[in-house]
C-alpha cells in the first residue's frame, strides 16, 4: 500500500466522526442552559442543613425542628437571679509609709566622736540593723552646746552672788547705812541675772535639751557657788556631748556617716523607716474608678500578694484615698493605701498585685458568658420561648462579665438606646449554639424578598 492510501481515513472512521458531530450539535442547548441557570442561594443551602426557618408574625425569632434541636448542639440555661460578687485586681509597688520615716540630723554642729551600738552591744550600727525608739545612734561633741551650758552655769553662779549682795543691802538700807541708788543698782543686778538665766534656759529649751541634762547644770552651779574657786566638776567635760538618738521603732535605711566627720544641722545623718506597716501605691484604670468609689469606707480593703515570691501568705490591708489625676497617657489613677508587714516578708519596692472585693451590684440575671452575643456594639441573646423550639433575638443591657458569667440588667437603664430590654430571672436564653443560630438568622433575613415601596413617586 502507498504512502497516499495511508494519509485517509477509511468509511469507518468517517462515520464516527459524523457521529460525534451531531452529538455536539444536541448537546449545545443543554450547555447553554446550565450555564444560565441561577444559583441556589447560599442561605437557602445554609437554612436546609440547619433545619431552621422565620417564626411567622414575631420579628427577629426563628423556629429550629425539634427533630434537629440535639443534632444542632442548641442547649439552653436558666436565666438566674442573686449576686455575684466580683473583685478587682491592681498593680502596684510598695513603699515606706511616709508617716513612719525619719530622717536623723543632729540639733548640733559639731564633731561626730561616736557612733551607737547594737541592742546587744556586740557592735557597732551598721546599715540594715534594727533600732529601738530613744536608742543612740551616735554622739556629736557641738562646741556651741558646750559653750551654752557654760553661760548657763556663769548666769546661775552671778544670779546666785547678786542675790546674796541684794539681801545684805536691804537690811543695811532699811538701817539708813546704805544710800537707795546703791541698793536699786544691787535690785536692778539681780533681775538681770534672772532674765539671762531665763534667756539661756529657754534656748537650751529650744534645742531641746532633756531636763537631765539642765539639772546637772544646775548642780554644777551650786556646787562652785558653794565651793568658790573649785575647779569644774567631771560632768561639765561632757556638756558639750550632743547625742543622736532614734525618735521610732525601725530598720536603718540609710547610713551616712562616720567618726571623725563634721556634721551640720543639715545633713542627714541616718534614715530610720518602720517597715512593719508598707505604703502600697497601685493603679486602677479610669473605667474602673466608678466601682472604686461605690465602695463604702469599711468595706475598703485589699489583699496583696507578690507574683514575684507565690511562697508568701497574702497580706490583708486598706485603701486609704483615690488620686484626684488621672495619668493623661496611661489613664490611670493611684490608690493608695497600706498593708500589713509585722511578720517582715514584704520589703519596700516590690512590685504587689493587690486584689480589691468589689460587692454586686443589685438588679442584676446571671447567664452563661456563651448565650452573649457581641454584633456591632449590641449584647445580644437568644430567649426560647414556653418551651418550644422558638427563639427571640432579643437585646439586652450588659453589667458585666465575671469569669464565665454574664450579667445582665434586670431592667434596662433609663438611658438604654431604643429596642433594649431586661432579662428576667426564670427566662431560658441559648447557651450553645447561639452564634449559628444568629448567623441562621441573618441569612433568612437577607433572602426575603425586600417590600415594594410605598413612598409616592416624584413628580
């Protein structure tokens, strides 16, 4: 055979090609028509596998089978009524109670030539170490003490001479012996002694020198007045030693000083801090300050514990006062307030969290935190109705969420927008499944054919 005869089909082949033409020829229409034929809308897909339909003259409700009520995973709840108690958690730090720090200087200048020593005298204070109230913390030989209880001692022993002087005048001027401008100049003496013996007492006074210390003075004036020419006694070398001493139960915060230094009025010695009672100054943000201030002042307290150290009991306290600013970027405020440290666990800027029990609000329905729906803003639930499976969408008021729970407003507030209503107790609301149910809702909705207009037609 040639090569020509091969290039050809033969009859057969011919024929089913025919064939195949005319079956395409047919089957165009049918093509042509699938092609344009409209799609089953997604909802109506979505309404048949959940069996779910509009319950006729109720707005927003729908009707579910009660064949497929279980096969949905629809479950309801009992709307409850009673007071679920809420607490509020802050952050914060602890400080040293301000009213309970003190900052030691002496009343003197002077030479630090001691410093104080352990309750137990086996040392000397250090930094951290606890002191008593009235303990010594060091002594400051002052020159300027020194030299005041000495003009103590010369008004006391002048004042003591020009009394003597004026006695024995009198009597002499009574006799005539002595003219009377001598004993008004001996009078005159005399009450310028005492007004500098006053003058010296009350400075002394001032820089609060403990009676003790004046009454040895004292004695010491009486004794060279009675002993004219002794020498000084052993106690005036040490009237110029000024002590320092605690005026608080506490710990040594700061520690600065050292013998040998030459001390002012103004420098800060040491600083003493009680740390059995702690500031602590937390932060609650400004939507929060409402339940804050609700609060009545006996039921202000706090628990404070430290994440830092979950090994330490919480400590019970009490909230003092709420800051009048609220911080422009955190949008905060302090609260203030104290904790209890007698135990000595807790340490001075520790970072707490301190727990706030917040007492219930009344006019409140507890449901499942699952039966709330949030769309665009609104709180919605679903609420089965006499038992059937009907369901109203129905908007609500939310108080607030506790946990797991809902709570919801007995009755809406004056100022609750329009189309909101209370959730009475003994209601049953959808507490799974209300989600599809919405989303079944919405569909149903969007598929019924939108109502002819009834506004008249321009002119």
């Amino acid at each position: 055979m040639s090569d020509s005869r091969r290039r050809y089909p033969g009859p057969a082949v011919a024929a089913g090609i025919l064939v195949t033409l005319v079956a395409m020829a047919a089957y165009r229409p049918v093509w042509d028509w699938f092609q344009a034929r409209p799609a089953a809308p997604a909802s109506t897909a979505a309404t048949e596998t959940l069996a779910v339909e509009l319950a006729p003259g109720i707005d927003n409700a729908v009707i579910v089978r009660p064949e497929v009520v279980d096969q949905l995973g629809i479950k309801t709840a009992e709307v409850e009524s009673g007071a679920l108690a809420d607490e509020l958690v802050l952050s914060g730090t602890l400080g040293i109670d301000p009213t309970r720090l003190q900052e030691v200087r002496t009343r003197f200048p002077g030479e630090v030539v001691e410093l104080g020593k352990t309750a137990d005298g086996a040392r000397t204070l250090q930094f951290g170490d606890p002191v008593k109230q009235g303990q010594l913390l060091a002594v400051v030989w002052s020159r300027e003490l020194g030299e005041k209880k000495s003009e103590l001692i010369d008004a006391l022993v002048q004042f003591e001479l020009d009394t003597t002087t004026l006695q024995r005048l009198e009597g002499l001027y009574r006799e005539g012996s002595v003219p009377e401008r001598e004993y008004r100049e001996a009078a005159r003496a005399v009450e310028v002694d005492a007004n500098a013996v006053a003058r010296v007492t009350r400075t002394l006074h001032m820089w609060r020198v403990g009676d003790e210390e004046l009454a040895a003075v004292q004695n010491e004036a009486k004794r060279l007045i009675a002993d004219r020419g002794a020498a000084p006694g052993e106690e005036a070398g040490g009237w110029a030693r000024a002590e320092v001493r605690a005026a608080l139960d506490g710990v040594l915060l700061e520690f600065n000083v050292a013998v040998g230094d030459v001390a002012s009025i103004d420098d800060i010695l040491f600083q003493v801090g009680d740390l059995g009672r702690l500031q602590v100054v937390a932060f609650a943000y400004e939507e929060d300050l409402p339940r804050l201030d609700r609060l009545p002042p006996e039921h202000r307290d706090w628990t404070v514990s430290v994440p830092a150290a979950p090994q330490l009991p919480a400590q019970m306290g009490a909230i003092d006062r709420l800051g009048r600013i609220v911080d422009p970027v955190q949008h905060t405020v302090a609260v203030m307030g104290w904790v209890d440290n007698a135990a000595g666990l807790l340490r001075g800027g520790q970072f707490v969290s301190a727990v706030v029990a917040l007492p219930p609000p009344p006019g409140e329905a507890i449901i499942p935190a699952t039966a709330l729906i949030e769309k665009g803003g609104e709180k919605l639930v679903f609420v089965q109705q006499d038992a059937k499976p009907l369901f109203v969408q129905r908007r609500v008021a939310l108080s607030r969420i506790v946990g797991k729970q809902a709570c919801i407003l007995i009755e809406p507030p004056l100022d609750a927008e329009p189309g909101v209503t209370g959730l009475k107790p003994g209601e049953r609301v959808v507490a799974s499944g209300a989600v599809e149910l919405q989303q079944a809702l919405a569909d149903l909705q969007s598929a019924q054919p939108a109502l002819p207009s009834t506004e008249a037609p321009a002119s």
